[in-house]
C-alpha cells in the first residue's frame, strides 16, 4: 500500500486502510474514503488532491490524503482470487 499522495493524475486505486486521529477518519469516511472504495485521481493541485469516489468530486488536503492507503487495482486483483460480490477496478 501507498498514500494516496504518490498516485498520479488519471489513476484509479482502491483504498486499503485510513490512519491518522479518529477525528481525521471520520471526516475520511463521511466523504466515501472506506476501505475497498474506488477512488480516480482527477488532479493533483496547490497542495490538494482532486478525485472521484462514490459517484462524487472530492478535493482532500495533502495532509489528508497522506493518510489513505491505497493499492492499484491491478495489485488488488492478482493479489486475492475474486470472491462472488467482490469489488472490480472498472473504468
């Protein structure tokens, strides 16, 4: 897993694991960032992270997005054999 903050523009990732305070990750979680959430990378600007999550725009402060771990979908994929249900990397 990385930061979100080494993904690059137009990547897609799934998030693997929050930190930071409790305070921190619930604001995380009220915005969509859940452990196996899909997330595009829009733009990376003046210090913020652009993205889509859950059907929804989100620009999060780089001192946030060091705290979400993410993994490429392709790791993801190789990584666990598909369970029924199981989120895919779509794009």
């Amino acid at each position: 897993m990385m930061p979100l903050t080494l993904t690059s523009t137009g990547e897609k990732v799934l998030v693997g694991k929050i930190g930071g305070r409790d305070s921190v990750q619930g604001m995380l979680e009220r915005l969509g960032f859940v452990v196996g959430a899909e997330v595009y990378v829009i733009a990376q600007t003046a210090g913020n992270i652009v993205v889509n999550i859950r059907e929804s725009r989100v620009a999060v402060s780089r001192e946030a997005a060091c705290r979400i771990l993410v993994t490429h979908c392709e790791e993801e994929r190789l990584r666990a054999p598909k369970a029924q249900g199981a989120k895919t990397c779509t794009l």
